[in-house]
C-alpha cells in the first residue's frame, strides 16, 4: 500500500518533488495542496445543475484531485464519481455502470484519461448512446475564432479535456508558490540556523523573485509541450528542496533554487533548460556584463582555457539574473531577455487585428519565394514538381489568390467550456475559404520562427526541407480549389540555385515580357 | 553458342521478374513516363519542347528554328541574350527529375501532363509490370490518373503550352506485361497481390475533378512514389517466392525503417543488414534465373559441357562471347572466369557453371549491371534508402516523408481509425516493414537472422526510441493522435 501522508510540512515538500500522489494523500492534506481554479467553480456549478462532467487529459492533470475535493461538499452516493476509469479491466462493465447513473439522472465527474475514453467512444457508442454525446464533445473542445459555433448538447454530460489547459498561467503559478513557499517550506524544522529549504522559501516569497519566476514560467506556457498540474508542482517542490527534506544548513550554490530550476527532472525542467540554452535568451550587454563579472570572480591561468572555467559561473549568474535581476542590479531587467521572435508569434498569436496578421502572414509566405517582395495583399502559389528524392532545381507558380480568400483563425475554447480551463493556443491557422472543406496551413511557433528568420535571407537550398514541403502542400492543394484559364498566365519561375527568377506572359501560344 | 553474359543477366531477370532490371539508369521519372503513357493511351513528340529545353551552350538561341523564335515576342535587339537566359532557367523545370537528356530519346522530362509524356525506352518493362498491377486493382485508379493527366490547367502546363499543345500526339505502345517464367506473381497471396490492393485502396484517397478541373499533380507523384515502393519490395521478395529449396521464409524481407537518424545503434546497423538482406536475396533471385538460362541453353548436358570440355572451351576461348577489342583484357577476362569455375565448391558441374556466370555477372568487369545494382540505386533515387549518392555503400531504410505518405494512404481506407499497432502490424504484414511497433517485429527479423542488439545507453531502442520517431513521423503528415495510457490512434482524411 502506498504511504499515506499524514504531515503537511517540509517533508511532504520533498516527496511532492519527486512524483505522483494524489491518490495517497490525507483529505487535510488535499484541501492544502489545492489550487484554486476557474475549474473549481465549473465543477460546482455544474454538479448543482445536475451534470455530469468527464474530466479527461493525461495523468497528472488533476482529475482525481478534483473528484476527491468535490466529494466533500458532494457526497458520494447522491454523486456519481469515478476516480480512474483504468482500474476497469472491462470497459463494458464500467459502462453499464456509468449508463445506470446516467439513465437515474445522477450528477457526478468522472475521471477518463483520454486513450480509455476514446476507445470507449469508438467501440461503444452503438451500444451507449450517450457516447455519441461525448464524442462530439470531444471533436469541439476546440473551435476557430470565426467559425460557427457548433452546438453542442451539454445538457447532461459536460466534457472538459484537460491537454487543452495552460497550467503554466500567472494565476495558478503565483497561487502555486505561495501556498508551497509559505505554507509547507516553513513547517516541520528543528534546527538553528538556516537550511537550504528556508533559504529558497524565503527567496520565493520575496514578491520580485515571485513575479520573476511567473513570468519565466508562464514564458515556457506559450510552448507547444503540454504541462501538468504535477509537473507544475513537481517543479516548485524541487526547487524549494531538492527532493532533500533533512535540513542542510552548510549547503552550496547547488541547492539555491535558481539552480535547482534548470537541474530536475521533468516536463517543466526540459522548457526550462531548452528555453536557457535557447538562441532566443541571448542579450549582448546582459551576457557580456555577466560574462566580465564571472571572469573577474575566477582565476585562470591560461587565457585559452577562460571559456571552459568561465562558463559554469556565468550560467550561474545568469540563472540568478533570471530570478534576482534587482539584486545584481546590472542595469537591466531579466524581462528584457524576452524580446524576441518568439514575441512576435506571440503577438501574431494574439493579435487583435485579424487583417494585420493575415497581411503579415501573406507576406512572410510571399517572401519565403520570393524574398525581395513584400507583397501583402496576395498569396502567390508556386509548385514544385518532381518524382526523384531531391530538392527542387526550379519551382513554377501562375497563381495568385486574394487575400480575401484567406482567413487567419485562432483557435479558442467551445463557449460551452470557456469558464472551465485557461487555453492558450499553439497555433493559428491561415484557412483559405474558397472550398467547402477546409485547406488550413497551421502557423506553429516554429514555421512563424523559420518564415520570420528568413529576412536574414538564407538561400533557398539551404532551407529546410520540411518547411518547404508544408508550404508547398498547402499551396498544391489550395491550387486544386482554384480555376484559371489553360490558355494563358502570367508564369513566374524561380531557379533556387542562383535565386533568378524569370517571369513571362503565355497568352495564345505566344510568348511576352 | 558463345555465352553472352549480359543477355544471361537480363533474360535471368525477366525469367524471375518478368522484366529486364538491369538498367543502371532507371529513374523514378521514367516510370512515371512509361506507367502514364500506358493509363492515357498516347505520347507526344514535342520536338520543339526538346530544341528550347536544350542547353543555349549547346544550342544557342541563335540556332533555334525560327518558328520556335517567332512565338518569343521579346525585344528584337535583345532576344538572344533574352532566349539563352530565359531557357537555362526554365528548361530546369523539366530537368527537375534529372533525366533531361540533349536528345529525346532516352529522356524522360518531368510531366504533369500528358503533353510531356514521350515515348520513352527506359524502365519500359519495370514500367508494364507496375502498370499491370494498377490495372488488376479494382479500381478507379486509372480513370483518376487520366483526368488529372489530360488536364492542363497546371502551372507547368501552361508555361509550356506554346512549345508542346501542337506536338504530334502518336499511340503509345502498350503492351500487356506478359509475367516471369518462373510462376504468377499475382497467384497464392504473393507480394504482388498486396500491391495491387495497395494500389486499389491508394486510389480511394485520390481527388476527384472539381469544378471542371483536376489540378493536383501531388497524386501523380503519390503514385510514382507507391509504384516505385512496390517495385523494391517486389523485387527483394521474389527470391523466397521461387525458391523451391525447402528453406522459404514465412514472413516478408525484412525493410527495418532506421528513423533514429543516426548510423551507429543497434537499429541503424539492424536496417544496414536489412539492406544486405536485399541485395543478398536480389543476387540469389539472379541465380536462379541463370540456372534456368543455362537450362535452357543446354549446359545440363554433360556431353557437351563436362568440366574438362569447359576448361577447354576457356582455354581456346570459345565458352563466352566477350565484348574486347584488346587480347590482354580478353585473357583477363577468361582467367577470371576460370578461377571462379575452378575455385567453386559445388559438386555437380552445372551448379558450378550457374554459380560462376551468376558470380561472373556481379563483377564489375564484365560490364552487367545486375538487379542488384539497379534496385539499390533506385531505392535511394525515389528515397527509400539514405544516404543518396553513387559513392555511399551502406545505405539504411529511412524513407522521406513523401514517400511514407502514399504508402500509409495504401493500407488505410479513407476515414478509417486504427491504432498505430494496428497500422505497423499492416505495413509489416503486407510489405514487411519493420519499425518496432508490433510485439513480432524481432521474430519477423530473427527469421532472417538478422539481430537488434544491445544498447549500452538504452533499453530497446527499436520499440522505443525508433517506434517513438516513426509515431512522430506518422503524427506531423497529419495522420495520428496521439492519447494518454500510450494509445495513438491513426486517422487518414475522408474523401
């Protein structure tokens, strides 16, 4: 049997660190751990209004958590409450037992990761008609911005697939680090003097250093990679202890949780290291002055050897600058470290002009052809076509389409559970809207990164393949929609090799300039 | 009767395959030209298409014929220069597939159309065989390849209309593929057969004429790519589909997609020895199509050809038709062949003959090109091995993503969800691709003797770390979801 935890202190601290526990904690020590969300009210108001709401997501993402906190104020047995659907080796059992609440009008929250539950949806829906219910569900979590809203009958049965959650948002990580930093880091010590754990709890409640590290940590949020609740936790109880909970009042810079925040092992630590060793976190006078304060603390008796002695102290500094940037005062801010391209897909992300960003996408596209162009105003097609396994030598394009037969989406929540989950979007989608299915290129932070770094104007041959081909696929298939003449056009052909382009009218059977 | 090696070498492999592969210069294109040629019907002589796409230091404009200068209405002062450049730019286009030649014959210019398909003489045969397997399929695969073949609505098209609209357009010479010797490859469940429902279930996810035209070249090139997949493992195949030894294997040769990226792991050399694998069974399938060519031409019979009437007829030279103009390659050539008969270890005279022409023709100094050879180099022509090049010899499975899209497309039905299991166990079964997905996949290769082995930094990095980047590959075509509790669920786009 697991442990059950009892304490609520420094000790629980450590072992939060170091993974998984929901399921073995106190219901004091539930009630403690609990971070309050919009998700809370949802669930409430929902089991107040008699539904039952799937909670479906991976592990770690607070299902259960929230089944056993609703259980107080919602007692099981008039609720229907299913912890972990897993445990079923047979589905069809559970089913039957989940149709039975159902049919009664039993309002409950059920817990489905969503491998389960999609194969629940896919194998027996025939059987179980309010699966179709749920399935529909789950194909409309998320909708574009200009769309239709589909309806969908949330009348009985909500579901709210938590992968769609951003964990990684002001809120919840301030409400994060207050409760771990004040309330347990500061329990359970018997020692005089200071160890490691009131040092770092210290250093998190100061209010600079709590906003520093919402701001790094809501920074790696705008990433593609899903964040647990756990993870979030895992994070911020590593950081404050190390996974140790004997008190070490002799303890290094190691166990500084400026440190400790590029060193665990886990979702939050991988961002964190990418986003440090990132190109996009390089600033020339914040490294270079943390690079000359590092030469100066170290001693090295061969010029040739400094970056290999240097390095370990100036990551240190610059991982201290991160959090303490008022402390070093240096002269600047470590926000400023931010401004980057990654901004710009972040306010492309989030632009409130949809007519700008579709420009500026129309544009980056244009330019990734033809770079001296900024054209804004039209998407020309180019194709390439060949059967060997090569790039292209020469790539052809007739076509161009207005923009007004683009549109730029982005995708958001269904209204229906907008008030339950914070969403940040990985991508936005450029849609052209002249079919009757839609032909979408998805504008992740990477292809933005790629087409935007493209002003530096690398060659065409040099560029990654991969790029070229979600491009071109696009612009094959949006071409298949469109009808031109067979007889005549304007031809433009681009020679990648020397980046020439030759562009000539075709208008019957005679060649113009 | 002087034996002719390169004539044993390419009869050896239409008794196995039913076609001449040994074509040291089959290009992916040129299966296209032959495969499109056959499904419309006609060709084209574009002779003009061929003088403009000819390169201006060859040709300069200047000598071009005045009618093709005349539909150029460019400054009169100036056209020349304007001409040179105009064409080493654009004859690129055609020259995309790399087989764009100074003459028409032999050259297969890229075509999106049917006004860029010639009749071409490479890859003619190979070319019926695939275009035999798209006709026994029960479907609309060649309707669909007409619409989008005599549409020309197509950027490329259009460039080129004034120089090909008005060439002579001639029958093609179609003619039925007349099958190998040995057997029928499409009877018994053999590997033709999963190619010709591959090809039946590609078709489903082809696109249909819209609003008067059919402008999606990318189906053009699903096809070719598939066609150029199924003739690989047609041809790596057919040695264990023939064989009459007793020792045929159950499952598929094995084709270990390497998605690791890397050349040193157990995964990597796991997909080399795959690669081997090939070669290997592609050179026994040459073996027993000379076995039966030597038949055929009477070599059983030991009157004729006991072992010391064939050291004689290599002593006096009269045992091979060689083609040497100087004495002293000559003698080499025949003391070569002799050390190979004498040194073969079989006991029966005629098995030693079949080893030593079938070693003979592997050598490169007779001048064949084998199967073998052709095969291999085709495979990194149309990315299905890495890395590309003449000069590279260990090649690995490691197909481009443009080339696992149609053969994903070709084990799934349109709409259709399954797990990716169920997807590997597929492409395992029906193609014997191997990626770490299905819990057979070690027997599959142990079958072949063909071992992963150990890490020392990584628990099975086939079922993990390769399984894991195939799951990436599959999921960024667009094609997977991937959920919690390890289930990734594949989905292809309904029509």
């Amino acid at each position: 049997m697991a442990t059950e935890y009892t304490q609520v202190d420094k000790t629980f601290l450590a072992e939060l660190s170091r993974g998984g526990f929901a399921e073995s904690l106190t219901p004091n020590q539930r009630r403690q751990i609990h971070i309050d969300t919009k998700l809370d009210e949802f669930l409430k108001a929902a089991l107040e209004d008699g539904k039952q709401v799937i909670l479906t997501g991976n592990p770690g993402d607070g299902k259960t958590q929230h089944i056993l906190m609703s259980k107080d104020e919602y007692p099981e047995g008039d609720y229907y409450y299913l912890p972990d659907a897993s445990e079923y080796a047979d589905y069809g059992e559970l089913l039957k037992e989940w149709d039975e609440k159902y049919q009664n009008g039993t309002a409950g929250i059920l817990a489905i990761n969503d491998g389960p539950l999609y194969e629940m949806v896919t194998t027996y829906s025939d059987e179980y008609e309010f699966l179709n219910v749920v399935q529909e569900q789950l194909e409309n979590q998320i909708i574009y911005d200009n769309d239709e809203v589909p309806e969908i009958d949330c009348s009985e049965i909500v579901v709210v697939d938590l992968n769609n959650r951003n964990v990684l948002t002001p809120s919840i990580v301030t409400k994060a680090i207050r409760k771990l930093a004040s309330e347990f880091a500061t329990q359970g010590h018997n020692h005089t003097g200071h160890c490691h754990i009131e040092y770092n709890a210290k250093k998190l409640q100061d209010e600079r250093i709590q906003e520093n590290i919402v701001d790094f940590l809501t920074e790696l949020g705008n990433n593609d990679r899903h964040v647990t609740v756990r993870d979030l936790l895992n994070f911020l109880g590593y950081i404050l202890t190390a996974g140790i909970d004997e008190c070490q009042t002799d303890f290094g810079d190691e166990l500084k949780y400026y440190n400790l925040a590029f060193d665990g092992v886990g979702t939050v630590f991988d961002l964190a290291r990418e986003r440090f060793h990132s190109p996009q976190l390089v600033h020339p006078f914040v490294d270079s002055r943390l690079w000359a304060e590092a030469e100066k603390e170290i001693k090295f008796s061969d010029r040739e050897d400094a970056n290999e002695v240097v390095d370990p102290l100036f990551n240190e500094k610059k991982r201290r600058f991160l959090f303490e940037d008022n402390l070093m005062d240096i002269g600047y801010e470590s926000r400023s470290l931010y401004q980057d391209v990654e901004y710009k897909f972040i306010n492309h992300r989030n632009g409130r002009s949809n007519e700008g960003s579709k420009e500026q996408v129309l544009k980056m596209l244009n330019g990734y052809f033809l770079p001296s162009q900024s054209v804004r105003s039209k998407l020309q097609l180019w194709l390439s076509h060949r059967y060997r396994s090569r790039s292209s030598l020469a790539l052809v394009s007739r076509t161009s389409v207005p923009k007004r037969d683009f549109e730029i989406l982005r995708p958001k929540l269904h209204p229906q559970i907008e008030d339950a989950i914070g969403y940040t979007p990985a991508h936005t989608a450029l849609e052209y809207s002249n079919s009757d299915k839609p032909v979408m290129l998805q504008i992740t932070r990477a292809l933005y990164r790629s087409l935007y770094t493209l002003d530096a104007n690398i060659p065409y041959t040099l560029r990654s393949r991969d790029t070229e081909q979600q491009i071109l696929e696009f612009m094959e298939e949006v071409e298949y929609h469109e009808t031109y003449s067979e007889e005549s056009g304007t031809i433009s052909v681009k020679d990648t090799e020397n980046g020439r382009v030759e562009t000539i009218d075709v208008s019957n059977e005679v060649y113009r300039r | 009767m002087k034996l002719k090696l390169n004539d044993i070498n390419g009869e050896a492999s239409e008794w196995a395959y039913g076609f001449k592969a040994t074509s040291r210069s089959l290009k992916p294109v040129h299966l296209a030209q032959v495969i499109f040629g056959h499904t419309v019907g006609h060709v084209h002589s574009p002779e003009n298409l061929f003088k403009f796409a000819e390169k201006p230091s060859k040709t300069p404009s200047e000598d071009l014929p005045e009618e093709i200068r005349e539909q150029f209405e460019f400054d009169r002062r100036e056209i020349d220069e304007q001409l040179d450049r105009f064409r080493q730019t654009v004859r690129k286009v055609l020259g995309n597939d790399n087989a764009l030649y100074a003459t028409q014959r032999g050259s297969a210019p890229t075509c999106t159309s049917d006004w860029f398909l010639i009749d071409s003489t490479a890859g003619v045969n190979a070319g019926r065989f695939l275009y035999h397997l798209i006709k026994e399929s029960d479907s609309d695969l060649e309707e669909k390849l007409t619409a989008q073949l005599t549409d020309h609505h197509d950027s490329i098209s259009v460039l080129f209309r004034p120089l090909v609209k008005d060439a002579e357009q001639e029958s093609a010479t179609v003619k039925e593929w007349q099958g190998p010797d040995v057997d029928d490859p499409l009877s018994d469940d053999k590997i033709a057969t999963n190619f010709v429902e591959g090809f039946e279930t590609l078709s489903t996810h082809l696109k249909e004429r819209t609003s008067g035209a059919v402008n999606y070249p990318r189906d053009l090139r699903r096809v070719v790519k598939f066609s150029g997949f199924a003739l690989y493992t047609y041809m790596a195949n057919r040695h264990n589909e023939i064989r009459e030894d007793g020792n045929e294997r159950e499952n598929l040769v094995p084709q270990l997609f390497n998605y690791t990226h890397e050349k040193d792991n157990p995964v990597a050399h796991a997909s080399l020895e795959c690669y081997d694998t090939v070669s290997t069974e592609v050179q026994a399938t040459s073996r027993l199509g000379v076995e039966a060519e030597l038949d055929k031409r009477g070599l059983r019979d030991t009157t004729e050809y006991s072992e010391d009437k064939i050291l004689q007829k290599i002593e006096d030279h009269e045992l091979l038709d060689l083609n040497r103009n100087s004495d002293s390659k000559l003698e080499n050539d025949y003391d070569t062949f002799r050390y190979l008969f004498e040194g073969d270890p079989a006991d029966d005279v005629f098995d030693r003959m079949v080893n030593t022409v079938t070693d003979a023709i592997h050598q490169s100094r007779y001048k064949t090109y084998t199967p073998v050879d052709t095969i291999q180099t085709y495979g990194w022509r149309m990315g299905l091995l890495k890395p590309r090049g003449n000069r590279a010899n260990e090649r690995r499975f490691s197909p481009d993503p443009e080339l696992l899209e149609p053969i994903l497309l070709s084990v799934m039905k349109p709409g259709e969800q399954i797990s990716l299991q169920d997807l590997c166990n597929r492409l395992r079964r029906k193609y014997g691709i191997i990626v770490g997905g299905t819990e057979n996949d070690r027997d599959h290769l142990d079958q072949w003797d063909i071992a992963v082995g150990a890490s020392t930094i990584e628990s099975d990095p086939l079922s993990n770390r390769n399984y894991e980047a195939f799951k990436q590959a599959v999921i960024e075509l667009g094609f997977a979801r991937e959920y919690a509790d390890g289930v990734t669920i594949v989905t292809t786009e309904q029509q």
